[in-house]
C-alpha cells in the first residue's frame, strides 16, 4: 500500500532539499556540490511528474508541486487516493482509501528546511559519495546521527542542471526509486494546490 511509503517519502523530500559542505570530499566534488546546492536554493516553485517504483516492484504515478517558503504537493494519480498537502503551518497526508487524515506541524519535520525561504540544513546530514559523469551527477547522502538508517542518491543532470530521479535506501536495504519528468521550475502555480479543504465539511479532496 502507499501509504506504508508515508514515512519514507517524507525523508526523500528532506533529503533532496540540500547538501551540508564537507572538508572530506576532493575539491571537484565540494565544486560539484555548490552548484548543486545553488540549483536548489534558486527554485522558486517546481512541478513535476513523477514514477515511484517501490521495492517489491509496484508502480506509482503522480504529479510534484512546491512553492517557497512553506507550501508543497505531492498528489498521486488514480486509483491512488493518496494527497500529500504542505500549507501554512501542516504537513496533512490524506488516505482517501480509508478516509482518513494525518496532521502534522511543518515545524516539527525537517520538511521546514526545504519549504523555507533559504534552504539551510547546516550538519544535519553528510555527503558520501559523488559520482561525477560526463551528463549526469549522484550524490549519496546520510543522516549523520542515524548513519545506519539508509541513504538516499540523488541524480542530476548537468547541462543543464536539473533534479532528474532520487533512489532511498531504507536500513533492510530495500530501494524506493522516484524518477521526474517533464520538470518545471519558475513557473507560477495555481495557490488552490496548496489549500486544504477539511474532508468533515468539504468532503474527500479526491474521489
């Protein structure tokens, strides 16, 4: 079910947000990572779609929005009835399947970081490994209180810069793969994607 992925998506996003410095990668990688961070600390608002390809090999498609400082939509296509919804000060994850809604304060999720007016996650988290190809760039991060609950790989293309696909490897070395396309930055959004009408009055936000 999808929404066993809340948790872990979750994380993808925090992780995608940026990159700490450190002194131990070589200086072409530090180089690569400032590019990097600069990419993501330039966007504005994004949209995306995007296929999840969870570990026992079920599929799942939807569509990315996120608009800085504090708004974020991650809505999955039917027969899905999944809605994940950052608005003001919530984090609601909404079950459609079950009717059921999950409320958390942004604050209290490091998701704060990335929906901020600068993405700032200081040393958080720790860079692993860069691999650097001719078009593309993997990046390997890990928390660094908690090194042995996974990592996450994120790719970028080069030319030009672009957040392409991300890989999450959870601590039983299970893979959840998201890959982007047809990605938007800069582009205004509609604000109704980031409104959250109550189920209890409005109804289900999804059939």
């Amino acid at each position: 079910m999808l929404r066993a992925w809340f948790p872990r998506l979750v994380a993808i996003l925090i992780l995608v947000a940026t990159f700490p410095a450190t002194a131990a990668l070589p200086s072409e990688d530090a180089q690569a990572l400032q590019l990097i961070d600069g990419y993501l600390n330039g966007i504005t608002t994004l949209a995306a779609r995007f296929e999840q390809i969870n570990p026992d090999g079920g599929k799942a498609t939807g569509k990315l929005y996120i608009q800085r400082p504090g708004k974020m939509r991650f809505d999955y296509d039917p027969p899905s009835k999944v809605l994940l919804v950052a608005t003001d000060w919530r984090l609601i994850f909404w079950d459609g399947s079950i009717n059921q809604e999950n409320v958390i304060p942004i604050s209290k999720t490091p998701l704060g970081y990335l929906l901020g007016d600068k993405v700032q996650l200081g040393d958080a988290y720790e860079v692993t490994h860069v691999d650097q190809r001719p078009a593309e760039t993997d990046v390997t991060v890990i928390g660094k209180s908690a090194p042995d609950q996974g990592s996450v790989t994120l790719t970028f293309s080069t030319q030009p810069m672009q957040l392409r696909r991300w890989s999450v490897v959870d601590p039983q070395g299970l893979t959840t793969r998201v890959i982007l396309s047809d990605l938007k930055t800069g582009q205004p959004l509609d604000p109704e994607l980031f409104r959250w009408h109550e189920p209890s009055i409005m109804g289900p936000p999804k059939d």
